[in-house]
C-alpha cells in the first residue's frame, strides 16, 4: 500500500526557516507530479507548490521567491524548503503523490508548521 509521511514541521519565528520531507514507500507505478498543499483552520486545502516528473516548479503567490520545491527520483521524496516564514504561512502541510500519466493520487497525513510573530 502506498504511503506518504511528511516530517519538518515546528515552531518558528516569523523570518526563520524550515526544511518539510515527504517520503513515499510502497510505491509499484512511476510517479509523475509531487506538491505540497497546506490547510488552516477553517480554510480550504491550498496548493503551495508542485513540481513535475521533468522538474518545473510552479508556486502559489504567496510561495513565489520565499519556497523551494525539490525532489530525489532515487528515494521517492520531495521537499520544500520554506524561507521567511511569515505567520500566514501557519497551517498543516500535506504532500501529494500522482501516477505519472494516470489519474489518481495520494495524500499524506500532513505536518504542522506553526509560525509566531
């Protein structure tokens, strides 16, 4: 069964950085599109960032010149490293697997990025 579990969340200052992982196992199919989404309190889930199996970027706004997605084809992970964190970014952060050129994809249970001021 696939599985997907994100780890880097905490508690930072507004202006700190951290670093969010997501690791997929169970994986039988090659993945295509990997993202983060983030979801606050009475908010809908929002796209933060995505990148494709060719390695584009595409961000959110409020993510463009601040967040850095990355990924290892090797491992099956991917990253976002979250630079000037402001307290708007405060929310649970959940990766997204999709199946390259199927339809289909996979969330994690997310992790928790606090951000005080």
């Amino acid at each position: 069964q696939v599985q997907l579990v994100e780890s880097g969340g905490g508690v930072v200052q507004a202006g700190g950085s951290l670093r969010l992982s997501c690791a997929a196992s169970g994986v039988t199919f090659t993945i295509g599109n990997m993202g983060w989404y983030r979801q606050a309190p009475g908010k809908q889930r929002e796209l933060v960032a995505t990148i494709t199996e060719s390695n584009a970027a595409n961000y959110a706004d409020s993510a463009k010149n601040r967040f850095t997605i990355s990924r290892d084809y090797t491992k099956n992970m991917v990253y976002l490293q979250m630079t000037s964190l402001k307290p708007d970014d405060t929310a649970r952060y959940y990766c997204n697997v999709q199946r390259y050129q199927y339809a289909g994809d996979y969330w994690g249970q997310g992790t928790q990025v606090t951000v005080s001021s």
